[in-house]
C-alpha cells in the first residue's frame, strides 16, 4: 500500500481565514498607529510653542518690552508708515535664525524688495506638523511666503482703534505700536496667552471698513453669541473674501500673525447664506490701513479636540476646545482681573 503523499498548499478556506485574521490584525493596528504618529506631531508642536516662548523670553530680557504686534504711524503729510513685520520677525534671532534676520531690514515691510528674499523662506518652527497646506504662498507681487501655524494673541475683538481718540490699547499681550513688560500681566504670566494654533490659509473676510454692530473697544460680544447675529458681515457683504489667511509670517496683520479670543478654540464659524463657506474668520479693517480694527480670527488646530497653547511663563498647555469661552477670554487678557480656576484649561 503507497503512502499518502501529504498537502503542500491552502484549502480556500484557510486562505480567507488567514486574510480575515490578518485584516482584523491591521484593523485593530492601525488607529494605534495613527494615534502615535498624531502624538509625535502633537510633541513636535508643543516644542515649536515652546522655543518660540523662550524666544520672546530672550526678546524681553534684550529690550526690556515684549516685540510689538505692528508699527502704523500717520505721515505728516498725510497716509501711512507701516512697519509691518510682525513679531515673527524680530524674534528670529533669537531662534537660530540669523541668516534669515541678516536677510532682513526689519524696519521696513515685509513686500520692500530688500525684505522679499528673505519672507519666502520656510520657517520650520513656525509650521506645525500636522498642517496639512504647509505649501509656501506664491504671492503675485513678492514670489513665494512661508506660512505660520503660530498666532500671537491681538485681542478679543477688539484689536485697535485706529487713530481715533481716545485709543486705548487693546487687553492682550500684543498690540500696535507698543510692546508689553512682563509687569503689565498683572493677572500672572502663567494666566495669559501669549500664542496659540491657527490654520494656514484660513478663508477670512475683510476690508468691510467697519464693522455694522461692533464698533466699541468697551463693548464686544461675549464668546456664547450666535457669530452671524452679532455680526452681520459673516454673511460677507461689502467685504472682501481673503482665502490665504496665515500663510505670510513675516506680515503683521492680526489676520496672518495673530489670534483673537472672541470665538473658544476650534469654533466652527460658517459664512452666511450669501457665502458658501464653512468655516471663516472676519476682520473690519485692516491694521496697516489705519484701522479701526475689530477681528474674530478663532485659534484653530489640526489635533484632535483643541489646540496647543503658549502661556507668559513659557509654559505649553493644550486647551479643549470644549472649554469655557469665558475662561478663554479670561485667558486673553493681561490685566483683566477675572479669577480663573487652575482645573479650568
């Protein structure tokens, strides 16, 4: 009697059976693996705010006074001067960027030719990894811009009130034409945002002149109102429909260097029925056009949940986007005396 020769291949079914196992193996993987690269970004992120923080550490210590958001002054013969390189600039030397500081003349604007070269270059910590445009802009009067994915604090809405007067300054740790000390944060350093998450080429409406309801420094929406109800020109009209928000580091407007607390981190601020836009951000007038400037320019992330930020005392903290809008607010302003509980943010 021969011998049976024995099986060297699958049945069928062993084969699905295999294919099964090995589909439920990467089914299971796969969100751990996706969630561990996420930390790593967010990581990478977090240091980014941090040398970034350390960098306006340094700036003090050197100046005595935190970097000014922007520079406007009136001609005496009429029009504007704008220092308009934003606080980006001027701390670049302070993260290991000199060569781009020695490229730069930072008392002039970003788009005078001298400057031109040295603003399209790609500043690695100023992107976040998990942005997903970190595409440089290819501007049509300046070439290509590098982006930011780090806003200095403006605001609430408030941002400026132009040259009117009186013009108090805004209640944030940057404005126009000054720069802080750290013994303005009267509400502790460690209780005020100095920086915080936004998205390149965020989609913003602007250049409305001023804005129909909010018009008051004293006098501004609290972060639970409906955003199309108290401001009208969500919906876009009069305004003009700017699609490359943030994505120029060296400018100063609040819309591409900054952040403003009217809105908690993430909120979702749809254009209004004559604007097909899910989610937008809105400024009245421009700094660099002598304002007034009022702005809801929301800190926006791609993290799961919220958004990193950076406090004054260099500290990075990731706030849920779930968060009172009140605390976030509160966190906004150097000396507004709120009482915030430390188990808040």
């Amino acid at each position: 009697m021969g011998k049976r020769r024995g099986r060297n291949a699958f049945t069928l079914v062993e084969l699905l059976v295999v294919i099964a196992i090995i589909g439920i193996l990467i089914a299971l993987l796969l969100p751990a693996v996706q969630a561990a690269r996420e930390a790593a970004r967010r990581m990478k992120c977090s240091n980014n705010l941090k040398q970034i923080g350390l960098a306006l550490h340094n700036y003090e210590l050197s100046y005595r006074t935190l970097p000014p958001g922007a520079l406007v002054r009136q001609q005496p013969g009429g029009g504007l001067w704008t220092g308009y390189l934003g606080p980006h600039a001027r701390i670049l030397p302070f993260i290991e960027m000199n060569n781009v500081t020695d490229a730069m003349d930072v008392n002039t604007g970003y788009g005078d030719l001298v400057n031109t070269e040295a603003v399209g270059r790609v500043i690695p910590g100023f992107l976040c990894p998990s942005e997903t445009n970190d595409e440089p802009l290819n501007h049509s009067k300046f070439g290509l811009i590098g982006g930011v994915n780090y806003g200095f604090c403006m605001g609430d809405w408030y941002v400026w009130n132009g040259f009117n007067s009186p013009c108090p300054p805004c209640r944030s740790a940057f404005g126009i034409n000054f720069g802080r000390r750290w013994a303005d944060f009267s509400d502790g350093v460690s209780n005020t945002l100095l920086a915080s998450e936004v998205k390149n080429y965020q989609v913003t409406i602007r250049d409305c002149g001023s804005f129909s309801t909010i018009n008051d420094p004293n006098n501004v929406p609290p972060p639970s109102a409906d955003p199309l109800t108290v401001c009208p020109e969500y919906e876009g009209s009069g305004c003009t429909v700017f699609r490359n928000a943030h994505t120029q580091w060296a400018e100063m407007s609040v819309h591409h260097n900054g952040f403003t607390t009217a809105w908690p981190p993430n909120k979702v601020t749809p254009g209004g029925p004559g604007l097909s836009e899910p989610d937008v951000d809105v400024i009245s007038a421009r700094e660099r056009l002598g304002g007034p400037t009022f702005a809801a320019i929301t800190s926006r992330s791609y993290h799961p949940g919220g958004v990193q930020s950076l406090l004054g005392d260099g500290s990075v903290r990731f706030m849920s986007e779930t968060m009172d809008g009140q605390i976030w607010r509160a966190l906004g302003t150097v000396a507004g005396r709120e009482v915030i509980p430390a188990d808040n943010f």
